[in-house]
C-alpha cells in the first residue's frame, strides 16, 4: 500500500524510506504486541484530484503524536505517498 517513492518523517524527525519501514515492519509483526492505542480527531482534506491528506492524534503509552498521511488513488488502488509523525507539545 506504499508507492515506490514513499517516505515518512518519524517523530525523531529522521527520514525513513519505504524499503527500510517495510523490513522494520515486517520483523515487527514476526512478534506482534497487542496495540490498544486510540485514535481521535480524525481529518481529511483533498489536496488534489485523487490525492487526500489524512491527519489524526494517536495516543500511544507515554507519548501523544500528531500523525498526518498523504493518501493517492492510481489504477483503482489507494497507496501511501507520504507519513509524519510529530510528537504533540
């Protein structure tokens, strides 16, 4: 669901691209962790023709983040263009 040229922006502020998140991904998820971390305030805005920016609050254990996702519609498939997350003040 990445388009070849994605990134993402952690809240480290370090620029992670697609090929190293899908291995952190993946060695992740060979030991899942249960993840009850809520999400609010949910927005989405277009930013183009077929281009959507989603932004949300996710309230993980000891931090909040700011989570923001640019969204693209090609062939009749949705893909991750971009991802950031910032630590909320």
């Amino acid at each position: 669901m990445t388009a070849e040229d994605f990134f993402e922006i952690g809240a480290s502020g370090r620029i992670y691209r697609r090929d190293f998140v899908i291995a952190n991904l993946l060695e992740r998820y060979q030991q899942p962790e249960r993840h009850d971390w809520p999400c609010r305030d949910f927005s989405i805005r277009r930013l183009a023709e077929n281009l959507y920016l989603l932004s949300y609050t996710l309230d993980e254990p000891g931090r909040t983040t700011l989570r923001t996702t640019i969204w693209q519609s090609s062939g009749g498939s949705w893909k991750i263009v971009f991802h950031q997350g910032t630590i909320a003040g």
